[in-house]
C-alpha cells in the first residue's frame, strides 16, 4: 500500500475466511472510498 505521499507504508497479504480471498487493503478501499462489496 502506497502513503499519500507515495511512499510504501505496509506490504499486501492475502486475507481468507474459508470461502473468499482477499488483499489486505481492501479495507483501505472500502473506508477511503465506500467501495461495496458483493454479498454473494
């Protein structure tokens, strides 16, 4: 994940709960941006 300055502040992992995979900073998106995600 890039800073708003453009400098690298964490590296991406992938999340899971079983049944779907994940980037770690989906969270990122869905706060900054409201991004929404499919319920399915």
């Amino acid at each position: 994940m890039l800073s708003e300055t453009g400098g690298l502040v964490a590296g991406l992992h992938l999340l899971t709960d079983g049944h779907r995979l994940w980037f770690s900073d989906l969270a990122h998106y869905v706060g900054r941006y409201q991004v929404e995600l499919d319920p399915e």
